[in-house]
C-alpha cells in the first residue's frame, strides 16, 4: 500500500478485514443488484469499493452480479476538461486519473468499471436502473416483465430447453436462438433467442425503419431518446433476460446452469453480444463473429485507415450516441479509452472473436491491433486460455469458416460444458496490422491474485457469537449439512463456489434471528472436485472446503 501526501489532513485512517470494508461512492448496480467487497489501488489514490470473492489464484469464470464493481467512485475522465491526448491504444491496467496501474486482480473490478462507465458516458449512454423485475414461464416461452414507475416493458423469449435433469448451460443467441453459429454446437444448452425489436428497431433491413421513441425502450424510459444508443438499449434488454432466467432458476421453475452462460451473435448483432457480454459479469462466454467498427475494431486504427471501412465518421449513430461523433471525430486522440478495453471488460471472462477479410467494410486490420492490445490483459492475469480469435477469409458473411467453427466448439465445450481437455489457445490471424495508432506500450503487465474478500484469510476474521462449521459428512456424494450460528438478527449468505471461482449453488440467502441453524442441502449433479463454501453475515466473512466424490 502507498500513500501520498497531496497536502490533504488526514484525520483518520481505518483498515478493515479485505471483503468486510463499506462501500463508498460511484454508481449503483442496475436493478437493485448488489455487489460484493474490493480493495484499494497502488499509486497513492484509492479506487476501492467493488470487488468480487475469490481465492487466491483463482479467476472466476463469471460472477452472480452484473457489474462487480458497481459501487467503485467515478473516474475522472468524464469530463472533457481532463481528457489528455492519446494516439495510440490506452493502457487498459492505468487508472483514469493516472496515479498508477492494477497490479493486483482484486482492484480489476473497478479498474473495469471506469472503463464501463467511460463507454457509457461518452459512447451509448449509461445502462439504466429499473424498479421491479418478473419472470414467467409458460411451456418453453419466458416472460420476463420490467417495471420503472408507471411504465411496463415486456420481453418474450421462446427458448429451446434439452431434456434431462439439468441444470443446463445457457445461451443467448442476439435475434436467433444461437446467433449465426450452428445450434448443434450447443445442443445441451437452453437456447434463449434475445429479439432486439421488442427493445428497439435498427435501420437497415432486420424489419425496421430505423429506432423511435415509440419504441418499446425509449418509451419505458422517456426523455432518454438523445442520452441512450441502441447499444446501450440492446445490451440492458440482454441483461433483463439474464435476470429473469435468475428468477426461474432460483425458483425452481427452470433448470438453468447460471454458472455457465453465452451470448453470440454475428455482424450488428456482433456488437450486441460483444456490449452483452462485457457489460454484464454474469455471462461467462462471449463470442462476437464479425462485429466489425464499433465493435472489436479500435476506433483510433479504424480513423487511421480511413472511410472504406466502418469507424467514428460513418458508423450509424442510431447505434451510438451523436455526440461521440461530434465531440471525438476530429480529436480522436482526446477519447480516453478504445474497445480494445471494451473487450477488456469480459476479463477474466472467456471470449473468442472472429473476422472475415474478404469484406473491406469490416475493417479487419483495426480488429486485429485491438484484438492484440486487448490479449494483454489475460496474458497479464495468467490465463491466455480463455481468450481467442480467428481472422480468416473463404467463406460468407456470417457464415463461419472450418477453423472458426472447430474454435466455436472448443470454447463452448471447455467454458459452458467443462471439458479442461479442450485446446483453447486459438489466435489466428490472416491479416497484420502496423498503423501507428494501434501500438502500445505497456505489454508484459502482470496481475498478482492473492485473493479477494471472503476466501482470502477469512479464518482470521472473528466475531463474538458467529461460527461456520464444516460441512458433515465431507467429503459427499449426496446429502451434506452446514452449521452456523449468528449473534444478531441479520442476514445470511452461504454459497457454494467450484475450483475456477464460479458460485455454483446459494445454500443459504435469508434474514435470519440470533442463533443456531442447520442448512441441509444435496451436491447431486455436481462434478467431483473440491469447492469452497462461503458464509457472510454481518460483516462476519468465513469459508471452508467441500468435497465432492
């Protein structure tokens, strides 16, 4: 830890147990959804305040929130008085007020979220809190119904639900069940088609005439038609879904693998999933084919290589918000971020692009420098594996080729089936790129992870009056038992962790009184291997492992 002295008074200094801090400052998560401890940064400014749980050396494949750093402070980069210029790629690892970079994994989720709120502010529009949120299920149609005020949003989807017991991974496919990718690919998946006109339309073809404000977002939100893009829209219609399939599934009513969740989709609907997957932490793998400008692709190289392809001058600005053109357009170097950290959003998260050079207007040369920036950020943590991309002609648009359907495969039985024995080390590229704009400097970074919050030396964290115990019998096939006992009426969190971090099962999730309690609870259907269950209560932070035979 450093401090600095910036001729402040300091008149207190409190250390609290990591995980067991307040929250200060910044954005509240959309939708009432909650996240979970941080840490504090080096470089002699704090940007603590989110965070996630994990183990030591452990990289969650995906969080039970959407935004884990959604109660970090704002950084300063939105305002236009403290943007510096930058020509080439910005480093992902550097804070936004510049007082150092992100050494340890436990300060990424707020690393992460500037990067979000960046995009947000400058780019779509901020994703936008809701007031109540149902979810139904009628034969294999979901209903999932928001509420903010007086005003109702409704969203269908007609998803395609394998038999068997379950639970079943998930995938959402931007305007298909599975995107442009092959639907066998993910046989053993629910497939939950997101429909983007029940959000809002697009203008070229698809069935639309371009977005209004009698569309069904613009109208569930009033007066926001000029502060919110379609990405924005899109991506909070994407993430409304994941909500309701929380519901069906903590209910008991839809047997959905919430561990395990794509999104894919090709082209526009490339962009979809990429903003869907980056913007919501619950996805564990995103697959963009073809996203083109505004999507993989850096703006700045995009700029460089001019109007024949896709960039900041000649995207569709039913997409983003008009005045990204108009306040970076001419000052590009003035925009304090580039989607190479867009991508960078979905760490530690698996993603897999594809490209297709055969069509100049996708401007594959600006996917590759922002494809290459942005491998950093997993090479930092460790853990290439989980981030790929093919670059290769041959075949139609959206029509993937051999290579990209053999990595498709690869990805989704390693990430959404868990099959460790898949090669996903995958990162091909038929075209280079050597613009001056997409060249960076600050490779070979590494991210120590030591832990997170509750896993982190939690049998050091003691209060009077609560206790964990460990779990009887251990190690279990079937039936298992937890103890615990709480000094005052609070509420409780058990849950159960696997080996790569991801919660796989809420044991426990109520108020409860002072006193002695017993949760019995079945590990059934789980893989064998070692877990970590996590109990919090109170600012009371204590886990063990359990075995599962």
């Amino acid at each position: 830890m450093k401090i600095g002295n910036n001729n402040c008074n300091l008149d207190k200094l409190t250390f609290y147990v990591q995980g067991t801090e307040p929250k200060e400052g910044g954005s509240s998560s959309e939708g009432g959804s909650s996240s979970e401890g941080g840490s504090s940064s080096e470089g002699g400014s704090s940007h603590g305040g989110g965070g996630s749980v994990n183990e030591s050396g452990v990289y969650p494949l995906n969080y039970s929130v959407e935004n884990t750093g959604a109660d970090c402070p704002e950084p300063s980069s939105l305002n236009k008085n403290n943007l510096k210029s930058c020509r080439n790629l910005p480093n992902p690892f550097e804070w936004a007020d510049g007082s150092g970079k992100v050494t340890d994994f436990c300060d990424w989720a707020c690393r992460r979220n500037e990067i979000k709120r960046e995009i947000e502010y400058w780019e779509i529009g901020e994703k936008p809190k809701f007031d109540k949120l149902e979810a139904s299920l009628s034969g294999n149609t979901m209903t999932v119904t928001v509420y903010n005020g007086s005003n109702k949003l409704t969203l269908t989807s007609k998803m395609s639900i394998p038999s068997g017991n379950g639970p079943h991974p998930i995938v959402i496919g931007m305007d298909g069940n599975t995107g442009s990718l092959s639907s066998s690919y993910f046989s053993k998946c629910i497939q939950v088609p997101f429909t983007h006109t029940q959000i809002a339309e697009y203008n070229s073809g698809f069935g639309g005439g371009g977005r209004s404000q009698n569309d069904p977002f613009y109208k569930f939100y009033p007066g926001t038609f000029n502060t919110k893009a379609d990405y924005c829209a899109w991506s909070w219609g994407i993430s409304r879904l994941i909500d309701g399939l929380q519901k069906l599934a903590e209910e008991g009513k839809l047997k959905a693998d919430m561990g395990h969740i794509a999104v894919t989709g090709c082209s526009y609907a490339g962009k979809m999933a990429l903003f869907a997957g980056a913007f919501d932490e619950r996805v564990t793998l995103t697959i963009a084919q073809e996203s083109g400008g505004g999507g993989v692709n850096a703006w700045r190289v995009s700029s460089e290589i001019g109007t024949s392809i896709e960039g900041i001058s000649n995207t569709n600005y039913d997409w983003f918000l008009n005045s990204f053109k108009s306040n970076f357009q001419s000052q590009i170097d003035k925009l304090p971020y580039d989607h190479h950290e867009l991508i960078a959003m979905c760490a530690p998260r698996a993603f897999l692009a594809f490209g297709n050079p055969n069509y100049e207007w996708l401007g594959d040369p600006a996917g590759i420098a922002s494809l290459k920036a942005a491998e950093e950020v997993w090479k930092a943590m460790g853990i290439e594996d989980r981030f790929g991309y093919v670059i290769e002609g041959g075949h139609e648009h959206c029509q993937a080729s051999s290579s990209q359907n053999k990595a498709a495969q690869a990805f989704i039985n390693k990430f959404l089936y868990g099959d460790n024995s898949q090669n996903t080390k995958i990162r091909t590229s038929s075209v280079s790129s050597n613009h001056s704009s997409g060249k960076y400097d600050w490779g070979g970074h590494k991210i120590v992870n030591n832990g997170c919050g509750s896993t982190s030396g939690v049998e050091n964290v003691l209060m009077e009056g609560y206790s964990l115990s460990q779990n009887m019998p251990n190690p279990t096939s079937d039936e298992t038992s937890i103890e615990f006992s709480i000094a005052d009426n609070t509420f409780v969190s058990i849950a159960l962790y696997n080996e790569l971090g991801m919660k796989v099962m809420d044991v426990v999730s109520d108020d409860f009184s002072a006193g002695s309690y017993k949760a019995e609870f079945s590990v059934d259907g789980l893989a064998s291997g070692i877990y970590h269950y996590v109990m919090q209560a109170n600012g009371f932070v204590s886990s063990k492992s359990l075995i599962v035979k």
